[in-house]
C-alpha cells in the first residue's frame, strides 16, 4: 500500500513565517538587554575580521588575536573618554551660565511661547485631559543611576564576551550555518555569501569610517575658526554620531544650535549649526555616494524603513547595528548585485 503524498500548503507556510517573524521580533523586544550587546559584538566582529585574518596570517593565535583586538577597542574607547572629558567638565561648570541664556531666549520670545501655551490649554479643555504636576516625568535621580549601573556593566560584559567568542570561532559558525541551512550542494554557495557579507559589511564600514573621520576633522576646524567653546567634542560627535543615519546628524545640530544661542548674539547664533549642516549635506550628497555608492547600491526606502524598525526596536544602538544587519541580510539573499573582489572563502580552522 503506497503512502498517500504530503501536499505543502502555501497559505499555511506563508502563515507560520509571519507568525515566526513576530514571535522573533517579540523576543528580541523582551530581551533587547541581552540580544543587543550580542547583536553589536557580531557587527563589530564582523568589521574587524580582515584585521583578525591578517593578524592570523603573521602566525598569531587566533586566540591571542581575538584578545588583542578587544584590548585596543578597549583602550581606544578609553583614550576618547579621557580626551573628551576636559571638555565635558567645562560643559558642566558652565550649566548656570547656559540656563541663563535659555531664560533670556525664553524671555525674549515669550509673546510666541505664551500663545503656544494659550493654544495647548484650549486643545486641553477641549479634550478634557488638564496636565498637572503630578502627570509630568520625572527626571532621572541618582537611585535610577544606581540601579541602572549593574546593567549597563552586565551588557558590557555580554558585548565584550560575545565579541571574544565571535572572533574565536566565527569561521566554524559559519561553517555549521551553512551545513544546517542549506542541502550539501548549496553548502559552498551559503558559506560564499557568508563570507561575501562578511567582506561587505567590513569594507562598507571601512569607508564610512575614513569619511566620517575626514567630517569630523571638517566640523571641528570649522568651529574652531568662529571660536565655538568645545569645538573639539563637537568634531569628535559629528564623526561618531554619523554612524547613526538621520538621528545622529539631527542630534548634532540641535546641540549647536544650542550652543550656538549660548554663545553667540544674532544671526550669529545659527552659525555653528549651518556649518554642521552645510559640510554633512556635502558629505552626504557628494562624497559617501562617490566613495561608496559605485560600489553597493541600496534603496533609500529600504535603508530609512531598516532604520526606523532597529531603532523602535533597540533604540540608539539599533540604529548603529541597522545598516550592519541589512547589508548583511542582502547579501545573504543574494540581492546586492555587486560581487565584492576580496577574498570569498575561509581559512580553514
């Protein structure tokens, strides 16, 4: 008697994907603690693995390589803390002398603000919902600070072993990924684009961070000639910042605005602002795409929607994983059209 064949719905496939989907996308809600600090080890793995290749090709452990790579990321963010840190110190010894300028810019622009308040408290009354004190949020205070200090040490700990470990044995993950996903004729296939994302994602980020470098320099000299306090913070946060597509950028110029109101009279308060502005467009509109374009081209609309979803989902740190991850994923899917010329396959281990 011949067993009757197992015809596979399509509605009920289509089904259980979106139900997977969402179940993934919940936990990784739930759980963002633990699989965001994993999640930025695995993109920062990824971007060093050139370095790590090269640095096993002298004859290094790759033991010794992994580690040797955590400790200069370590002491390079400590480097940046304790250069920025004068410059902070400043920030905040001046804090009395900016909340005065803030009352003096509210004061002058008081007939603007008290019409904005008379339209809210109309919107309120007709909506029937009165704000009072008791509604607003309360600011951070130092028991917050105290409790939220164990946490961020637990997620750099988990960012620091997971970095460690990815680096050790990222080729056999590969690997393994590879077997699992795919029948033994697609194995090499699957492992090719492994490594063509990996090599991607490296590259990318090579380029984007020279660029960034090369505006953060830009906007700290620049603000530096019209004498804006703290130019060199300012620099070094425009180069970092930059890595966060549209939210980074817009953090920046909102904060010389700021600083641009505190310390300067006039139209000259704009000043630090549209120079931001003026050199990030630059970089935007004419370098990156003629460094970076030629070479892997994305839709806008794909890169903005990616972007929107990691940073609901994680929040800034989404939005530093959120080109990672979908360069990553298109490789993967074999939708970039480009074939990267480096190298495409693994050392073996």
């Amino acid at each position: 008697m011949t067993r009757p064949a197992i015809v596979s719905d399509p509605v009920l496939r289509v089904s259980m994907a979106i139900l997977a989907a969402g179940a993934l996308v919940v936990a990784l809600k739930l759980a963002q603690d633990i699989f965001a600090p994993l999640m930025l080890a695995i993109v920062v793995g990824v971007i060093f693995s050139p370095l790590a290749d090269r640095m096993e090709r002298l004859g290094l452990p790759r033991g010794a390589v992994a580690l040797l790579l955590i400790v200069a990321i370590f002491f390079a963010a400590a480097a940046l803390a304790f250069m920025v840190e004068p410059y902070i110190t400043t920030v905040i010894d001046r804090l009395p002398s900016i909340k005065y300028e803030l009352r003096k810019l509210m004061f002058e622009y008081r007939g603007l603000i008290q019409g904005l308040g008379e339209v809210n408290r109309e919107v309120e009354q007709a909506f029937g919902q009165g704000a009072t004190e008791g509604d607003m949020a309360d600011m951070p205070s130092m028991t917050d600070a105290i409790f939220l200090a164990p946490v961020i040490v637990a997620q750099m700990l988990i960012f620091l072993g997971g970095l460690f470990f990815f680096l050790l044995t990222r080729s056999d993950i590969y690997r393994w990924m590879s077997t699992r996903i795919g029948s033994g004729s697609d194995t090499p296939v699957i492992l090719e684009r492994f490594c063509a994302a990996e090599h991607t994602v490296s590259r990318y980020f090579a380029a984007i961070s020279v660029i960034n470098a090369g505006l953060g320099l830009a906007v700290g000299a620049a603000l530096i000639a019209i004498g804006v306090p703290g130019a060199v913070v300012w620099g070094i946060a425009a180069a970092l910042l930059n890595f966060v597509l549209y939210l980074g950028p817009a953090s920046v110029a909102a904060g010389l605005l700021l600083s641009g109101i505190v310390n300067f009279d006039g139209l000259m308060s704009f000043a630090p602002m549209a120079i931001f502005l003026t050199l990030n467009l630059t970089e935007a509109q004419f370098v990156t795409p003629g460094l970076v374009g030629k070479h892997m081209r994305i839709n806008p609309f794909l890169i903005f929607v990616s972007l929107v979803f990691w940073l609901w989902l994680w929040g800034p740190l989404g939005g530093i994983v959120a080109i990672p991850v979908t360069l990553i994923l298109l490789r993967l899917f074999d939708i970039l059209g480009d074939r990267p010329n480096g190298r495409t396959t693994l050392r073996a281990a």
